[in-house]
C-alpha cells in the first residue's frame, strides 16, 4: 500500500490492477511471470516505461527516486533506511504471529512454549517486541515526518504510515502514549 500512496501523492496516473484470488488470477500471474524483463518474478510488480521493477521495498524505493520522496541528504537517507528496516522487522514478527509458520516454513521458525504455532503466545511476544520499538521511533517523529514537517516527506513516511496503521490494528493498547507517532499518523491520514 505505500507505494499507491506514494504515487496518489505524487499525482502520478497509474493503473492499478489486482488478480484475484483464483485459479483464473493464478494463471494471469503465470502469464505475467514469463514475461521479458520480468527478472525477480513475484508480486506486487510495476512496470514504468518498459522496465520492470518487482519486490516490494525495490518498489517503493524506485517510486521514491522517480517521485523525489527519496532524500538526497546521507543523513537524512541513512535515517530512512534505518526506520524502513526497523519497520520490516517488525511487520515480519507481525506476520509471523498471524500466520501458522509451521505449515509454510521450518519448524524451527515462530516456536513457541506448546511446539506448535500458538497464536496467543506470539501475540504476547509482538506486543512486547513492539512495545520496546515504539519508545525508540517515537522521538523520530517529533517534527511531524521523519526528515522534517509534512511538507518534506520521504518514501519512509509512506512506510511507517501504513505499518503503524497494521500495527495499531493488532495491538491498539501499545501505542498509547506515543504523542509524535499518534500525531504523526492522524496528521498523514488527512
């Protein structure tokens, strides 16, 4: 989803167009895999005059460069990058909690005190995880955006605005408190 925010903001025309989740869409995908240009086959992917682009952060961070939402400032990227992947880190231990790794990965990954995967168990563990990240991003977000005011947003912004709406689902009691990161996504969503 940043990237469709990135590109709405940047009042660029796009098509945005969606397989469904069916024997019908799965062959579309295996269309659309074998394509040229289509060197990391995986979806969402977008293409932009003739190039390819698949991966999801390698998306988000092609539109910043063609939409001026990627700093230029090594200060300012580093910080960026940092967030971006502080934030995957976090969507991932999310992911994990809400889906059964047992039945797509390892059985080593997302153990838990039962041995198989329990919900309640990695909900705990997020919330935990997510409550000692969150006093860490917190201050980063006490000029409005990551880099500055609203009027100096980055691909970052994008990013943590969607992740700390998907976190903030999950687990609304651990942002309580956290005055920059509240203000930061109300202020983002008008």
């Amino acid at each position: 989803e940043p990237v469709r925010y990135m590109l709405r903001y940047s009042d660029i025309e796009w098509e945005d167009v969606r397989l469904p989740i069916s024997a019908e869409g799965f062959r579309t995908w295996l269309k659309l895999e074998s394509q040229p240009g289509m060197i990391c086959a995986n979806l969402p992917f977008i293409e932009d005059g003739g190039r390819i682009v698949s991966q999801a952060v390698a998306i988000i961070r092609y539109v910043a460069r063609r939409t001026g939402l990627m700093p230029y400032d090594i200060d300012e990227l580093t910080l960026c990058e940092m967030v971006e992947q502080e934030l995957s880190d976090l969507r991932t231990a999310l992911t994990v909690t809400c889906y059964d790794v047992y039945k797509m990965t390892e059985p080593d990954v997302g153990r838990s005190e039962k041995g198989v995967h329990d919900f309640e168990h990695m909900k705990k563990v997020f919330k935990k995880k997510l409550s000692r990240r969150l006093p860490v991003l917190d201050p980063l977000f006490a000029k409005g955006s990551l880099t500055g005011g609203f009027d100096k947003l980055t691909y970052a912004d994008f990013m943590a605005f969607e992740f700390f709406d998907q976190f903030r689902t999950f687990a609304p009691e651990c942002f309580e408190g956290f005055e920059n990161i509240n203000k930061f996504s109300a202020e983002f969503a008008k």
